[in-house]
C-alpha cells in the first residue's frame, strides 16, 4: 500500500461501520495511568451528589437569614412557611394542576422548536444552497429578542395557547440549530476523505460520519433549549394565562402571598434541574465513548 495514502494517514482506531467518526471500539484499551509522583492535571472523579452543595448552601442562607430576623418575611418568608404553602397547595390540588399545564406547554414548545431547528441545521449545514438561504436568516433572528416578536405572534395567533407554545419554540429553536449546524460545519475533512477512499455511499457516509459527528452539538444544544424553554414558560404565562406555575405566581402577587410565589420559583428551578439532568443522562449514555475532563 502506498505511504502516502489517507489510509494510511488515517487514526488505527477508526473504523467506520460500528460507531462512525473514529469512535473506538468498546474493547480499545484505556490511557495509561498518571505515573506516580507526578500530580494529575485533570479533575478528579465527581460525585454524583455534588450538585447539592450550591443549593444546600443557598437553603442554609435562607434559614439562618429567616431565624435571625435579617429578612422580612413579608419580602422573603421563612422555609417553613414556604413548605407549608407548597403542602397546602398539593393538599388541594392546584400545584398538580399548574405544573401538568406548564410541563405540557413546555413539552410541545421543546418537540416543535427541536424538529424545526434540527432540519434547518442539516439543510444549512449539509448544502451550501441551504447555509444561503437558512444561516443569514437564522443569524439575523437571533439578534432579535424574544419578547420583541411577542406583540407579532399576538397579532397573528391571539393571545391563547398556540402563541404561547410558539413562543416557547422560537426560544427552543435558536440553540438547537446554532450547536447543530456549527457541529456538522465542525467535522474534519479527513473523515470525508477516508468516507470517499473507502467508498461510501451518500447514505452510509451521512448516517456513520455526520451524524455521529453532529450529536454532541445537538446535545449541547438541547440543553441551553431545555433552559430557554423554561425560561420563555415564565414569560408567556403571565401573559392572559388561566393555568400553570406562572398563572399561579402572578395571581398570588396579586393577593401578595410571597410564600407561594418562593413556592411556584422552587417549582421552576426543580424543573429546570431536573430536565437538564435527564438531558446530561441521555449525553453520558449517547457519548459514552468520549473521555472528557469531566471523566
């Protein structure tokens, strides 16, 4: 075989046919450990639970903050009294009710927002006729805020629950296909090249090599989406709601019951948390051959 081949070039661990992009094979064999004496310049291991610090600290702020008299309970009330709150509200079933709206909103908002951001970023990403006539526009929305296109979207769908859930979309779509297209623009040409010595067919080649090298961009992707979802629910749901958390924080502002405002923001946060961890699960397990700082 002549030296000077790309497949001889090529990395030995990549094999096209099992995971695509060079990914190694289960069986490849681990880096060598750091030799003794020698400090290591990574992290080390995590812990699973180390994500309660930050939180475990806030609370004990609060607590020591609420006992000592530092913060007026009619600004910031007592945990406790914030506890209380949340149990009367499950005690009668509003906290249920409120949070199924909200996660539904937030659920078709993420679907819609994902696909459309997805299929943009391929069609720019993959053609140059699609990066001409997608990528300008795409840059361009992106300079505009959100809530500026809120008093449009009224205009055009009504003040219900279509305007709401595209709402949520247009914050979803934005990350979903800024991290996606920037990750298929980002794969390296000599994984084309060894695609075309080995000859590989269009299909094989997008399914082996593109998409594998596009996933972890949508995955980052997917979590700023998840967070902008969220962010954008707290918005439209001030806005002419009859339900969810936001409906059910703006109506206690009303009657100036802090304790269930703390309540519906403690819900927020708890959500937010919980989908970006459901999110950071499906990457550990989708990516599972990357070794990283954070592993």
């Amino acid at each position: 075989m002549n030296a000077y081949s790309p497949v001889a070039e090529a990395p030995p661990s990549f094999e096209l046919p099992p995971g695509g992009l060079g990914v190694s094979s289960p069986g490849a064999p681990e880096p060598a450990a750091t030799p003794r004496g020698r400090p290591r310049l990574g992290l080390a291991s995590a812990d699973p639970l180390g994500w309660l610090l930050g939180p475990a600290v806030a609370l004990l702020g609060w607590t020591i903050g609420s006992l000592g008299g530092w913060l007026d309970p009619r600004v910031l009330p007592e945990p406790w009294a914030a506890l209380a709150a949340a149990r009367e509200l499950i005690a009668d079933g509003r906290l249920q009710t409120n949070l199924a709206a909200s996660a539904w909103r937030a659920a078709q908002g993420l679907a819609l927002g994902s696909s459309i951001g997805v299929v943009l970023a391929l069609a720019s990403g993959l053609t140059l006729t699609g990066g001409y006539l997608i990528d300008g526009s795409v840059q361009m929305k992106r300079a505009v805020p959100i809530l500026a296109l809120i008093p449009l979207l009224i205009i055009w769908f009504g003040i219900g629950e279509t305007m709401k859930v595209s709402v949520i979309a247009l914050a979803v779509f934005t990350p979903i296909y800024l991290n996606t297209h920037a990750a298929l623009r980002g794969i390296e040409t000599r994984y084309v090249e060894l695609a075309e010595t080995l000859g590989l067919s269009r299909k094989t080649f997008l399914s082996q090599v593109v998409l594998p090298g596009a996933l972890p961009g949508f995955l980052l992707g997917l979590r700023f989406a998840v967070a902008s979802a969220w962010l954008a629910l707290v918005v439209v749901e001030q806005m002419n709601a009859t339900s969810g958390i936001g409906y059910m924080i703006n109506l206690a502002r009303v009657y100036a019951e802090t304790d269930v405002i703390v309540v519906g923001l403690v819900v927020y946060a708890i959500l937010g948390i919980a989908s970006d961890t459901a999110v950071r699960a499906i990457e550990r397990r989708a990516l599972a051959w990357r070794r990283t700082l954070a592993r």
